[in-house]
C-alpha cells in the first residue's frame, strides 16, 4: 500500500519544504529529524529530485528497514547489498548477492521505463560496507537475459548466453544460478528471484513462463513480468580473463591454484578477491552515479565509526592471515586495489549535494531550538536557521507500555485453594522454653520426653479446578480414592 496521498500534508512543514527546496537547488547541509520522519521526507525530496536519491546507513539491517519503509511512500525503491566476506578471504560472496548487485547496478544505468523488473530507481539505499567497495569496471553493462511470454526465442542461442553469464546446466534446477532444458521446457533459476521460472515453447514461440517449486517441481502461477536472467557472477571467466589468470599465475605463487583453475574456466572459491588482477579495473559507486545525485547519510556518526571499523577488521584479519601462513596454512591474498575505499576521499566529493539526516543538533542549531522550545508547545516545532541547517518539527512515537496506577492496584486475594492449604499446613505456635537448651522452643507434643501428641489436624477441603468444593475428607479416613 502507498502512502503518497499523504506526503502534500508532511511537505507543509517548513523544516521539510526548506529542506527540499534546498536539495533540488543543490546544496549541502545538515537535517536534524526522528527516525519515523525519515521515509516520508525521503520520499518527498526523491519525489522532485530529477536524478536517483543515495542513502547511506551504518549496517545492512537498517538499509533493509529504511527500504521496506520507504517502499509505502514512494515506488522505485531498491537496496544495493554487501558482500558478506572480507576482500582478502578465499571465499565468494552468495550467488543471489551479486545477483542482487548486479540487477540494482543495471537498473541504476541502465534503466528501462515501463519494465518492473529492469525499470529506473527513485531511491537507493546502500549500507556504508556496500559503498565503501570497489565494483568491477563494465558490470553494470553486462545485458542480462530477457524473456516474455509471446517472444520467439533461439533455444540454443538462449541456453549459451546463460552459460556465458555464469548459469550452470544441470538434469533438474534445484539451487539459484542452474538451468535446464527438457525439450521445449527451458528452467532458469535467477538468483535475485524467490522462485525459479519455467519457459514453455511452442516450436520457437514462448508460450507461457510459470514460476515453480524447488521441492516437488511443481507450478506455482504465472509469471507476468517475464523472465529477467542477471548474471549469476560478478566476475565472469571469458576468455580475456581466462587469458589474464594464465598469464599471472606465475607471478602470483599464493594464488596460483586459482588463477589456474580461473584459467581453465572453474571459478574457485574466493576469485573474486583477484578481480584487480583479472579485469581491466575497478571503479566506485559515485562513478555509476549521474552527477547531481543527492546523497544523504542517515546517522553520520554511526556511519563514520562503521567505516573505521571496517578497514580496522580487514587489516586485523589479514594480519592473522599471514600468521597462520608463517604456520604452513594457505597465503592470504593480497587484494590492496580491491579493499575498501576510505570514507574521508569519498566524503563531500563531486559537484554533488551531501545531506546529513541525524538526531544530534550542531551547535547553531541547538541554541535556535532551545528558543524556539518552551514547555507551552505541544512537541518540538519546526526550527530553519538556514537553508542548509533546519530541524524537522517531529518526534519518535513513545512506545505503549500499557496503564499501570499503584493506588489503584487490587490486593491480592488468595483462592479456597489456597486458603485451605495455609489452615492444613499451618505451623503450630511455639512452646515454652526447654529445660536443657533455653534457646529452643518446644513444640506442643513433638519434644522428646513430653507426654501428649499433637493437635488434631483440621479436616481438609478438597476443590475442583472451579473453586468449588467438592467434600470433606478427615486425615484420619485414609487414602483420598478420587485422588489420582
């Protein structure tokens, strides 16, 4: 459901029509707003900016929740995710990541109007680990497969285009990034899909694309948007980076297993940390971008501690590396060109404006919201200093922690149960003093050498689960034969 009915009533704050205002100028400055305004005036300064709005935030989980949010306000909303390894490690990221990499980079290139799958991006929300990453130079160029429902297709020339894109051909489709054909049934399961997709021909005409189930192979519904096959690799192994790893594996003897299987066409485990050796270069993401984007950090603070703490993690890991080399394990691979960049060369850079969304005021600005607040007002008011310093008059929603009156609490009564349990188990008062240890009590016909015996215990009641009593039973009369 969409929310965009409702972005004219939050653009009359003046905090948020200053801000806009200013962004589409191109300006930079600093924006003081909660966390719960933050979609909607996203989505307001994305609604007239003429270019993609960037958004920068300190970790994966909160650029997934801001993209889930900001998809209610505004349509073209998409996420460019991280790799889930460190550069130097002899691991490859999961094939549906950079699947998703390459599908959002494509879109933000090359976008395509009227196509939901490869259509432009109004908003991109991308984790500082994502930004801080080099991309391989052209991959935003690579032209995916595209399929409809009516197209005359080349099964053939289909099937080998796939293969070149980094699709593996197996008897039956079960993970992301296979493909199979059964006569006229070509199965291809793109990694940035939740189902895998199953074209039907009819001689060389499409006649139906269905999704289907992994598990029992099974149809699961029409497909509308056709089929739309991103590469499954971000390094794919053509024959000039084939020709390349041939070439390097001699001078890099870490690697050389690698490098020799890259040379024979089997992506190892971990080559894309070779990509600075294997491909003609590397760029950044502000280089994909056009040149008035708008970026805007989301928690400049957290973000600039999550950078640092990235390069410190990589060195620290890389450093133990080369001690568990010097013990006979595996060389680290040193990828310096393919590390993350640093945020201050980044930062600010470009005729592009840069926003700062935060909940810490500068020092102009808290003095202006100390006059303008007074405990009369009902919430903080909108404050404008500048067209490049404001804060939103907004505030986060105190969360409902339920109605609680401590003079109004009921005391606590104690059930029948209850109450006969305490009469049965009442401990008896204490006696007098005894004659050889004063500090004990004697108790009425437990004392060793007192003649009597202890009181009588009371009958006892017995309830069902209802409170009710149901009869009266002396200790005297045995065993309870109702009782379980």
């Amino acid at each position: 459901m969409l929310l965009t009915g409702l972005l004219p009533d939050i653009t009359t704050d003046p905090a948020i029509e200053t801000a806009t205002d200013s962004v589409e100028a191109g300006r930079s400055g600093t924006i003081v707003a909660p966390v719960g305004i933050r979609p909607p005036l996203l989505a307001a300064v994305a609604s007239r900016a003429a270019t993609p709005l960037v958004v920068l935030t300190a970790t994966g989980r909160d650029a997934e929740s801001l993209t889930n949010a900001l998809a209610s306000w505004i349509p073209g909303v998409a996420m460019l995710p991280a790799w889930e390894t460190l550069p130097h490690e002899r691991l490859s990221p999961q094939v549906d990541t950079m699947a998703r990499r390459i599908a959002v980079l494509r879109r933000l290139v090359h976008p395509i109007k009227g196509d939901d799958s490869a259509g432009p991006i109004s908003v991109l929300v991308v984790p500082i680990r994502a930004f801080l990453q080099p991309i391989i130079s052209g991959l935003a160029d690579l032209e995916p497969v595209r399929v409809r429902k009516g197209d005359i297709l080349d099964l053939t020339e289909t099937t080998n285009r796939l293969a070149e894109l980094g699709y593996e051909r197996v008897d039956m489709v079960e993970g992301r990034g296979q493909m199979s054909v059964r006569g006229g049934i070509l199965d291809v399961f793109p990694p940035q899909e939740p189902h895998p997709l199953r074209v039907e021909l009819w001689g060389d005409e499409v006649d139906d694309i269905r999704a289907f189930s992994v598990s029992d192979q099974r149809t699961l519904g029409e497909a509308s948007d056709g089929l739309w096959a991103v590469p499954c690799r971000e390094l794919l192994l053509t024959q000039a980076v084939r020709a390349r790893a041939r070439e390097a594996a001699d001078r890099l003897p870490g690697a050389a297993e690698m490098l020799s299987l890259a040379a024979e066409g089997i992506a190892a485990p971990g080559i894309e940390s070779l990509a600075p050796v294997l491909v003609g270069g590397m760029e950044s993401l502000l280089d994909l971008l056009p040149a008035g984007s708008p970026i805007l950090a989301s928690d400049p603070e957290r973000i600039r501690a999550r950078a640092a703490d990235l390069v410190a993690t990589t060195e620290e890991f890389l450093a133990a590396a080369w001690s568990a080399a010097a013990g006979g394990a595996d060389t680290p691979l040193e990828a310096s060109r393919a590390s993350f960049l640093d945020l201050a060369d980044l930062w600010g850079s470009g005729t592009r404006p840069w926003w700062e969304l935060t909940d810490l005021p500068p020092a102009d600005l808290a003095s202006a919201i100390d006059e303008a607040d007074s405990p009369s007002t009902d919430g903080p008011a909108p404050v404008v200093v500048s067209p490049t310093l404001m804060r939103v008059g907004a505030r986060d929603v105190h969360p409902y922690r339920g109605d609680f009156c401590p003079s109004r609490r009921r005391p606590h009564r104690p059930g029948p149960r209850r109450l006969a349990h305490r009469r049965h188990h009442r401990r008896p008062r204490p006696g007098p003093a005894h004659p050889l240890h004063p500090h004990r009590r004697l108790v009425p016909g437990r004392a060793r050498g007192q003649r009597g015996s202890a009181p009588r215990p009371r009958p006892r009641d017995h309830y069902d689960r209802a409170g009710r009593r149901r009869f009266r039973r002396a200790p005297s009369q045995g065993r309870d034969p109702h009782r379980r």
